[in-house]
C-alpha cells in the first residue's frame, strides 16, 4: 500500500525488488534465475521509473528517492505514524477494527490486527 500511495505521489512508478522482495517464498525461490525474474538474485532494493521530459522526471525521481530516504529511518516506538495508519487500514480490511470515539468523546482510534510470521 505504501509503494502504491507513493507512486500517486510522486508520479514514479516504485517497485521492491531483490531476494526478500516476494512475501510469497516458494514462488520467488522457483523463479529465481529465471528469465525476467533476474532482479531476484540482487540484494533487496527499491526500483524507481518515470517517463518524462529529463527536467521534471529528474525533479520526480528525487521526490521519490526523499519519500523512500523517510521510510529507512528507524523511527522510536509510538511515534511511527505511517506504521499506525498501516495498521488501521490492515485492521479495517481485516473487519477487526474498532473506532472507540464511538463509545467515548475521544478522537483516538483503537484497533486490533493479528500478525503471523512464517
């Protein structure tokens, strides 16, 4: 989701790629080596493209390149919005979030997500 938001802003399309880029692990080890699946042998990276003039791909590819810069920058615990909003939002798709201003004047928003690691 965050690359998908990041491409509406910056007009890049932003793609991870690299060994640890597929979230599905059987699959990325039967195409690695493959051709058009090259990108899977090289250490994890983000890919950014643009089509336009020089000038203004250049002014939306450095954009771009700032956006990611923010992401990679360990943030202290409770202060990570964008992981917050995440979480909502995977909360909100998952039927499991639950929006407390509706049982008390608070404007927080409360939610539960189950993560599972494999």
């Amino acid at each position: 989701m965050t690359a998908k938001q990041l491409e509406q802003e910056t007009g890049c399309k932003i793609m991870v790629r690299g060994r640890g880029s597929m979230r599905d692990k059987k699959k990325e080890e039967a195409n690695r080596g493959k051709p058009n699946w090259e990108h899977l042998n090289d250490k994890l990276h983000v890919l950014i493209t643009v089509e336009d003039s020089n000038n203004r791909a250049s002014v939306k590819i450095q954009r771009a390149i700032d956006e990611i810069k923010k992401l990679l920058i360990p943030i202290t615990d409770g202060e990570d919005e964008l992981k917050k909003r995440q979480l909502m939002e995977l909360a909100i798709i998952n039927g499991t979030y639950r929006d407390s201003s509706q049982r008390n004047s608070s404007k927080s928003h409360s939610f539960s997500v189950d993560l599972w690691f494999f």
